[in-house]
C-alpha cells in the first residue's frame, strides 16, 4: 500500500524533494511503508484545488446530483471491500474481525446514511402577513435554502481511521461542500483508498482532496490555520482540539470537535451482572480500549462490588486475542499510567504490564488488558484520559453518589448504566455530564443521532442532520408576494 497526496482529481507522484516518514506496523514494529509529509506549498495548493472546485463543477451540483455521488463513493468502497480491511489491518493492527465487521462497514454506512438523510430532509418556508401594503393585507414568502460552507479541513485521528474520517467527509461532501482530508499520520492508507474509492465514483477534481503528514507545526497544523479554510471538523485528543482552535480563532473559523474521554460505567446492584460484565469487557477493552467512547471508570454499587471485581479480573485475564497500541511512543504512555496506578497506591487486578506471545508479536507495542482497583476519586489514573485496555473500578453506595461519581470529570463523552430498573435508567442517564448515555448496551449506533461531547469532550453535535446543519449555512429568502 503506498500512501500519496491526492489534490484537484490527480494523486501526486512522490519526488526527490518530497519528505518521506515510516509506516510502521504495531503488531511488530517494523517498517511497512514510506508516507509523502505535506509541506505549506502542497497544502497550499489543496486548498487552491478545493476553492476551484467549488467555483466549477462540484460547486453546480444540487443534493441529488449528490446523493447519488455518495452513494456512487459507497458502491466502490464496497466492491474493494477486503482491500480496505487489509489496509485497516496492517495500519493499526486491531482484530482482522473488527474491522470487517466495524470500520469499514460503518464507513460505508456513512456515505449511505448522508445521502438518504439529504434526500429525505426538509426545507423550511414560513407564510408572513405584511399589514398596511396599498392593496390592502398583503403577504410574503419567507423560505431557507441551505448553502455549502465553502472548504472544509477534516483532521481525523488513527484509531477508527476510516470510519472516523468519512464521519465528517460524507457529510461534508453532502452539504456540498469541497473537503480537504488530513488523516492521522499513523494510518494513512485507507484514506489512500478512500481517495481512489472517491476518484473512481467520477467526483469532479477537487471536491475531495487528502493530504498526508504530522499534525503539529506541519500538514494538519498548514491546514488548520490556513486562512482559505471555511470550517474545521477534527476529531481527536482535547489538547489538539484548544491548539486548532486557537489558530482558528485568527480566522474566525467554525469548528466541530470530537475530543477526549474518560467515560463512566454505573453498574446498579439490581444490574443483570452477566451482562453487565460482558458489556464493561466490551466497553473497556475493544480495540485495547483505543476507542474514544470506552469506559475507564466503572463505580459498582457496592453490594456487588466484589463479585464484579473477582468476575472482570478473570476475564481480562482470558483475552488473548488483542491487538497492539498503534505506537511505540503510545504503548510507553499507557505503560507510564500502569506504573503511576501503583506509585498512586492501585491494586492490580489483571494485567498492568507487558505481554509475551512467543512470536513476532513480542518486538510490537501489546500492553496487558488491565483492572486496576483502590484508587481515590481524585487520583490521575481516575482523572486523565489514558486510552488503552484499562478500567479502574470503585463502589459506590447512593444513586446520588453514582451521579456525582460519574460527573466529576473533566469530560464529558459517553457513560453507560447497567440497571433492570426503568425509572432508575430513565432518571440517572440524562443527569450524567455526556454526550451518549447507553443503558444496558454500549456502542450501539444510530447515524441520524446527535454524536459529541460534554465539557472537554467536545464542541457541537455531528451525526443525522446535526452534522449536515455544521456543513451548511441557512439563508432566508423572502419574497414579497
Ligand atoms: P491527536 O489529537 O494527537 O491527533 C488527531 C489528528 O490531529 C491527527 O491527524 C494529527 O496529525 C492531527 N494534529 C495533531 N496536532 C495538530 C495540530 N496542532 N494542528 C492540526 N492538526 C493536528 O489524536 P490521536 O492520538 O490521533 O487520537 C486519540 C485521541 O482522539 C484520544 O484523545 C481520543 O479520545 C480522541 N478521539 C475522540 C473521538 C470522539 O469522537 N470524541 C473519537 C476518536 C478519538
Ligand atoms: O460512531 C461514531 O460515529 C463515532 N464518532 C465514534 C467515535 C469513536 C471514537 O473513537
């Protein structure tokens, strides 16, 4: 797989002036590919690319001409399907069967679920009395008609690389909008595809256009503060989201943002508790907890408290089937948490350290999946964000308590409650500082819901027509009539 820019309809050759960076792949750490780095003048020209489009073909389509487009995008994702998940595969190195069954389906699904949701929406007009006219009463039509924000910057993260990336382009290019795509420097290929996926559905030149390289002080950074950029839509870690937002400021650019968690699990004493811990096993360590909506922080009421802890110890330490951190450098920081748990007086569970499988998997960036326990509410192994296969768990003694328990974050993303009692899921889920609130599932998704986070977890709302109303601006049209 090799990885190349693609701006105005053309994928660029790499030259002797273009700089180069390592794939690597995480399973073993070896080198897998080399990946073009964006410079000014190439990000530049993406820009340049996108502004033309919008000024030419692209920017004459109406919502049909893309609906159908979309679904064109989708059609040929679909007819390469095993080549997307070998490249979802190589590049982060998690489960062959998560990403068959999760990434590249979804990302499908985004370009499906935009299109229909363009089709199906509604314009809103709005009959005005205009007293006093000469005539006598008079009337006039006031109607909205929506109009692309213009280019839009995607800046997407490595964990759900395509699907997270096409979350915001299927969208995007919905509204009609051109997009700019700068995926994670660690995961470029299905972008690679996703542009010839883009290029074969026959988009005019520009509409889509993807640019490789680091984020700061380079590719995503050019892109972020580009002063030809209309809207940014970056999903990725909190500190990112206030560095891009302070150089949006200087432009005034619309943002969305998709940050950080730390996301609370409730389990209630009256849970079903074999679900409840198949669904913390789930939550905690899909994708070795490299998912930003998996729960870090589980508070169990505390007549279960033990047999919870006994029972997901046992489980974390059956999973043998994971996949690596995507880096060397993010398998450190998660392994700098599993010692600052003990330094900060934790009790390990399950796991806490480094795995040895006997095979090439021992020269790749594995962690152990990790239950750690008696750690103060205030402690930072409870407070920041770690992102790895790690759960800390606490009891607690008061619905009130699990409240105040689950809110005390700084973040606010996702939160699951595992209870059988309605009224108690009905009265706690919408007091819990976040975004999503599942009740007796995780994960489950429905594209037409809102999708974002509370606090530091976010700026706005993506998903259904959430997302097609940040890629779009209304204007009112009033016709004296
Ligand atoms: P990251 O913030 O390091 O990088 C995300 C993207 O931003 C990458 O493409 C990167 O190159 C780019 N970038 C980095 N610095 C930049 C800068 N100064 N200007 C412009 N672009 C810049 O995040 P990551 O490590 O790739 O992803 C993990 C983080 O993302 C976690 O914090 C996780 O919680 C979060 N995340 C959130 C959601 C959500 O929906 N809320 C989803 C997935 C991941
Ligand atoms: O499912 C989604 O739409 C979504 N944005 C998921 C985010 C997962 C974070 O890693």
């Amino acid at each position: 797989m090799r990885a190349a820019h693609y701006i105005g309809g053309a994928f660029l050759p790499d030259d002797a002036t273009t700089t180069m960076f390592p794939l690597v792949d995480p399973v073993d750490g070896t080198t897998v590919g080399q990946v073009p780095e964006a410079d000014r003048e190439t990000v530049d020209a993406a820009v340049r690319a996108a502004r033309a489009a919008l000024e030419g073909a692209w920017g004459a389509t109406g919502p049909e001409e893309r609906a159908i487009a979309l679904h064109r995008i989708a059609d040929t994702i679909q007819a390469r399907f095993d080549a997307f998940v070998d490249a979802e595969v190589s590049d982060t190195g998690k489960p062959r069967e998560l990403a068959a069954t999760v990434d590249i389906p979804r990302a499908i699904g985004n370009f499906r679920a935009f299109a229909d949701l363009l089709r199906a929406r509604p314009e809103h007009s709005w009959s005005t009395a205009v007293p006093g006219w000469s005539t006598g009463t008079g009337q006039a039509l006031n109607y909205t008609v929506r109009r692309p924000l213009g280019v839009v910057a995607v800046v997407s993260p490595w964990n759900l690389p395509l699907l997270l990336l096409t979350w915001k382009v299927a969208p995007a290019l919905a509204a009609g909008n051109a997009v700019i795509a700068k995926p994670s420097e660690e995961t470029p290929s299905t972008a690679t595809l996703l542009a010839e996926a883009i290029d074969a559905a026959g988009l005019p030149g520009g509409a889509f256009n993807l640019v490789h390289g680091h984020g700061t002080d380079a590719a995503g950074a050019f892109l972020t503060s580009h002063p030809g950029v209309d809207a940014i839509a970056f999903t990725g870690e909190s500190a990112t989201g206030s560095a891009i937002m302070r150089e949006a400021a200087g432009h005034l650019t619309p943002v969305s943002f998709e940050l950080g968690g730390k996301n609370p699990a409730l389990v209630f004493a009256d849970a079903d508790l074999d679900a409840a811990i198949e669904g913390t096993v789930r939550s905690a360590f899909t994708h070795s907890g490299q998912i930003c909506l998996c729960t870090e922080r589980v508070y169990v009421e505390r007549s279960r408290y033990e047999e919870f802890v006994t029972r997901i110890g046992a489980r974390a330490r059956e999973l043998t089937d994971y996949g690596p951190m995507i880096s060397a450098a993010h398998r450190d920081k998660v392994l700098s948490y599993y010692r600052l748990a003990v330094e900060e007086g934790a009790t390990v569970v399950a796991g806490g350290g480094v795995p040895h499988f006997g095979d090439r998997r021992d020269q790749g960036f594995h962690v152990e999946p990790t239950v750690l326990t008696g750690l103060p509410q205030h402690a930072r192994t409870v407070q920041e964000e770690i992102f790895g296969p790690v759960c800390h768990i606490a009891p607690f003694d008061t619905e009130e308590e699990a409240v105040r328990l689950a809110n005390d974050s700084r973040y606010g993303l996702a939160a699951t409650v595992w209870t059988r009692d309605l009224s108690r899921a009905h009265r706690v889920a919408p007091r819990i500082d976040a975004g999503i609130v599942w009740v007796n599932c995780w994960n489950l998704r429905d594209l037409r819901t809102p999708f974002g986070g509370a606090k530091d977890s976010g700026i706005g709302r993506e998903g259904g027509t959430w997302s097609l109303d940040f890629f779009s601006e209304p204007v009112n049209i009033c016709v004296q009539v």
